[in-house]
C-alpha cells in the first residue's frame, strides 16, 4: 500500500500535470477529406506550386535507391542451382576428356557428290 506521504505526491503531480493522461496523447487527430488530390487546393491561373523543403530530398532518395538497386541487380552473380550444375558438369567433362560443345564434323565427301 501507499504511504499518505506518497499519495499526497502522486495527488500534486497530478494537478500539476492539469490531469492529463500522458501516454493517450489526446483525442485521434486526422485530416478530413477534401476532394482534392492530396488535399491541396487547385492554384490560380498562372501561379506556381512552391515544393516544401523535404520534397527534393524525397525524390532523390527514393529514385536513386531504385536506381542503385537495378544497377545491383543487374550484376548479381548468377548462384542459380542449373547454373551451378551446368558448370560442374562442364568441369566434369572436361576431366574425363569429353567435349561439352557439340561441333558437327565437317564432311566434304558429302559436298562432292
């Protein structure tokens, strides 16, 4: 149990904080649906749409990690299991003395008939 001592402090900080609870941070706060694309308003004829200060940082960010990320891509190392399989069977063959490639055996008896 609490000590008279304590709930007296408990009480004081309590008025002193206007009885707000602390961790419900107030009542959900949301933007109420306008019918305009993201909520801005259309401009006057002639006027210009000014970027706010992080839209630039935005555009950079997420077009050049998309960027790099096609670039990483595209070099990945093939680690596929049929890329895998295809070279040791190629190392295999070449150690037994076979050939992997087939090469046609160029007949000339048949282009002289």
């Amino acid at each position: 149990m609490l000590q008279s001592s304590q709930t007296v402090r408990l009480a004081r900080l309590g008025a002193q904080l206007g009885g707000r609870r602390l961790a419900s941070h107030g009542a959900p706060q949301f933007n109420e649906p306008s019918g305009y694309l993201f909520g801005e308003k259309p401009l006057a004829p002639g006027q210009k749409r000014v970027k706010e200060s992080w839209e630039n940082i935005w555009y950079i960010g997420m077009f050049g990690s998309m960027a790099f990320a096609a670039v990483m891509l595209y070099y990945k190392p093939d680690n596929g299991v049929e890329s895998w399989a295809l070279r040791e069977a190629k190392e295999r063959m070449e150690a037994r003395g076979e050939k992997y490639k087939y090469e046609p055996e160029s007949s000339s008896s048949s282009s002289s008939s």
